[in-house]
C-alpha cells in the first residue's frame, strides 16, 4: 500500500462516533481482545472486580456488535488481538485486501506526511506469542474471578457459548494461562 492511512487508537468503542464525523473514507479495523487480560486503563479507573470486566466486555461487544449489524458503519473488520499476534501474516493480509479492494483505495485520501504522530512498531526481536502468555496481574484477577462463585460461574458459561463463535478456547482448563486461538479463527472474525 503507497497511499497513507490515519490510523487511531483508542480504548473506547466508538466507532459510530468516528463513522459520523469522517472527512475521508474510513475503514474500522476493530481488535476484540479476551475479557481477562488485565487492562491498565480499567485498573487506573478503579475497577479492579473481575466480574467487572467480563459485564463491561459483554456489553462493550454485545454494543458493537448490534451496531455493526444496523449497516450504519460502512467499512470495518472485527478481529481478535490473539490471532493477530499469532496469525499476524494472513491476517494482515487479509485485512490489506480488505482496504485496497475498499472505495478507500480509490478517494483522494488525505496525506499525513508533515504530522507528527505516534508510530505503533513491530519489535521484531521479540517472540510474538509472549504477548499471549498472561502477565502478573492478569493471573491474580483471573484467580480472583475463580475464587468468586458469580465470577467463575459467568467464565464458565461465556467459555462454553461465547468463546466457541470467536475462536478462543479454553476446554476444561479455565485456570490462568496462554490465550489460545483456534487455528480455522487466525482470520478476520467479521466484516
């Protein structure tokens, strides 16, 4: 791809938000991530309840989703964070051929040459799939939510229902520990 492409970050799903007020042809390239990977943000924010998360991941995708479906977001690819770590090559693929067979590759797109920006890098010395091994305080909220009987209950059946239609499992082995993906799932969930 030659042309230049904003790309933006944010914690928030906002998507009909970004969709109304775009200047330009946007494609929405959506990351869904597990419900229990520790979040920074939702910690500094006061929520540290594991059943917290997994209501606030529901909803946040239930949300999404139900809007995705209106048709009112016209260019947009869901995906798990997990199959992008560890199926990065066909799903960027795929997601590349998602943007230059899009009306996006064919506007006067904007170019961004003189604006300073963050860049997001690839560290390429690193071993991608240490980004799906739990970290410390990832394995202390997904104990906690064992350890509470709602919590684990609520797991348990997002594990057998929802977990399944998005490709991660977790079998019987609910305890902490490398998010695994489906291989048939290392593509673009929905589009």
């Amino acid at each position: 791809m030659t042309q230049h492409y904003l790309i933006q970050k944010t914690p928030f799903m906002d998507v009909e938000f970004l969709e109304r007020v775009k200047i330009v042809p946007t494609f929405h390239a959506i990351v869904m991530r597990h419900p229990l990977v520790f979040s920074k943000f939702f910690a500094s924010h006061g929520l540290n309840d594991p059943v917290d998360y997994l209501l606030i991941w529901l909803d946040s995708w239930a949300h999404t989703l139900r809007l995705l479906s209106t048709g009112n977001v016209e260019m947009y690819a869901v995906v798990t964070y997990e199959s992008l770590v560890r199926y990065h090559d066909s799903i960027s693929n795929e997601l590349t051929a998602m943007i230059q067979g899009s009306s996006m590759s064919n506007s006067r797109t904007p170019k961004f040459d003189n604006y300073r920006h963050r860049r997001l890098d690839l560290h390429e010395g690193n071993n991608p799939s240490k980004y799906l091994e739990p970290n410390k305080a990832t394995i202390r909220l997904w104990k906690k939510c064992l350890q509470k009987v709602i919590c684990n209950s609520l797991l348990q059946e997002i594990n057998q229902h929802i977990f399944p239609q998005i490709g991660y499992y977790l079998e019987d082995n609910i305890e902490p520990h490398a998010i695994q993906i489906k291989e048939n799932f290392g593509r673009v969930l929905f589009s």
